[in-house]
C-alpha cells in the first residue's frame, strides 16, 4: 500500500502467491495451513529474532523454532533462480495471451 496507483494490486498478489508454498508444506505434512501462516507472521513481527523463526515439522503441533540453532540451513541460490524461472514463465504465458487477444 505503499506504492500508488494500479502497481500495489500486482505487487500484493505477488506477494500472496508466496504464501502458498508455506501452507502446502504445512498441509503435506499434516499441519493445518491456516495456522502455520498465522503463526509465521506473528513470529516475523518480531525483527530481530524472526527472521530466523521456522515450523518444526517434527512436532505433532504447530511449533515455531528458530532454524540457525536447529541448524536447518537451506540454499539461497536454490530459491532465487526456482523463483525467478517461474517469474519468467508465468510473465511469457502473459505477454502470448496478449499477442493471442490483440490478433483477435
């Protein structure tokens, strides 16, 4: 809401599609996703001991965790590219549905 005119309404829905590779895995493995995203924002309220904050998925409940003294390390680089891949098809299946809908 910080940006002005129609760009905040993309960028928030960027941002929602995010939301769902959290509450897949949560659901995957048994959790309710509702809840694991609740408590994961809750937790990333807090900016200094947040930005580590993880769901154990080893527990039976939803259970927030720091994940560097778990030492559960994931690679960055992994997730940049995966996200930027996807970016970039999802932007090239537009721009051919627009290229489709101006011929017709």
């Amino acid at each position: 809401e910080q940006i002005p005119g129609m760009e905040q309404y993309a960028i928030k829905k960027f941002a929602e599609a995010f939301e769902v590779f959290p509450k897949i895995l949560a659901e995957n493995t048994g959790l309710k996703g509702n809840e694991v995203l609740a408590k994961m924002y809750n937790a990333h309220q807090d900016k200094v001991s947040g930005i580590n904050a993880g769901i154990n998925l080893e527990s039976d409940q939803v259970e927030v965790m720091d994940v560097v003294e778990r030492q559960v390390y994931d690679l960055f680089l992994t997730k940049h590219w995966g996200i930027k891949y996807a970016v970039n098809a999802a932007t090239t299946v537009l721009v051919v549905d627009q290229i489709i809908m101006a011929k017709q």
